[in-house]
C-alpha cells in the first residue's frame, strides 16, 4: 500500500473538502515502537511546530511484550513534550491479541486511556475498531490493515481528531 492510499492522504483530502486550513504530517515509521517514537518525537516537534499530536503508537511494544511499565513511560513523556511545545495531544488507544495472557492484555489496553486521563490529553477508542476482526480489512499478517481499510480507520481517527481542530480553529490553546 502506497502513502497516497493511507489514512493520512484521506485526512488531508478531508481537511480540503471541509475547508479547513489544516495539513497532517505522517511522521510514523512501520515497526516502531514507543521508544523509537519517544526519540524521534523532539525533532519532528522543533521541525514542524504542530498545533496537534495525534500519538497513535504502542501496537509494536506490546506485541513484543514490553513491559506496561515502560510503555507508559514513553506516553508520558511524548505527551508531555507535544504540550510543552503547544500542541493538543490526541492518544489514539491500542488493542493486542491475547498472546501474553489476560492480565497484560488487560494492562496494556488501560494504559493509553490512563495517560491521556493524568496527562489532560485527548483520548481516541481504538484505532482499528471495526477493522481488526474483519479478515477482508486485514493483510495477510493478521495485523496491519489494508487499503481498503484506510477510510474507516480515518474514520474512527476523526471522531476524536475533529473536536481538536475545532478547538484550534476557533482560537484554543492547551
């Protein structure tokens, strides 16, 4: 699947057909984990001075099953840094198979809402809602979505992005 097809390109061709004024930038890296976002995450905030951070990370780290401990320190903090800098924050929550047992899949699930919730950041359901148990949606890996799926994942996205740019657009600040 090319960028063009991703859910980013459909925000951006979203934003155009309501009008409005705003551009996202997809600064993910397939495979990363929140460590790998954690590092990155200061120099895309100097270079692209974002008015909103949608951290939609944290898949990888648990199906490698780091440690919640350490998951949710590097939420923290890239909160943390996306609001220093001015920036809305949007944590998008994350679903695992239940392949390290109940307890971790229970923890890690709770975490991204516990973040947003002591942070006083934005918080999205689940973004492969409706698209995660559905084979057709899926690639062959079991776990990345595919082209097809791209709208309906904007689509649960902009459910919790769209009152942020609002907030924005009329003048809010964190």
């Amino acid at each position: 699947m090319t960028l063009e097809a991703g859910w980013i390109a459909l925000l951006n061709d979203r934003l155009k057909t309501e009008h409005l004024n705003w551009h996202a930038i997809n600064a993910s890296i397939s495979g990363d984990t929140t460590g790998g976002g954690l590092r990155r995450l200061p120099a895309l905030l100097d270079k692209h001075q974002p008015d909103i951070v949608v951290i939609e990370l944290g898949g990888n780290d648990g199906l490698r099953g780091y440690p919640i401990k350490q998951l949710k320190q590097n939420l923290q903090v890239m909160t943390t840094q996306a609001q220093d800098s001015g920036a809305h924050v949007l944590i998008m929550g994350m679903e695992i198979p239940p392949n390290f047992g109940e307890r971790y899949t229970s923890l890690f699930r709770k975490v991204f809402s516990d973040v947003a919730a002591t942070r006083n950041a934005a918080y999205g359901e689940f973004m492969l809602a409706g698209v995660a148990t559905d084979r057709a949606l899926m690639q062959a890996d079991g776990i990345h979505p595919t082209a097809d799926a791209q709208s309906l994942l904007l689509n649960n996205v902009w459910q919790s992005l769209y009152p942020l740019i609002n907030l924005q657009s009329n003048g809010g600040r964190p």
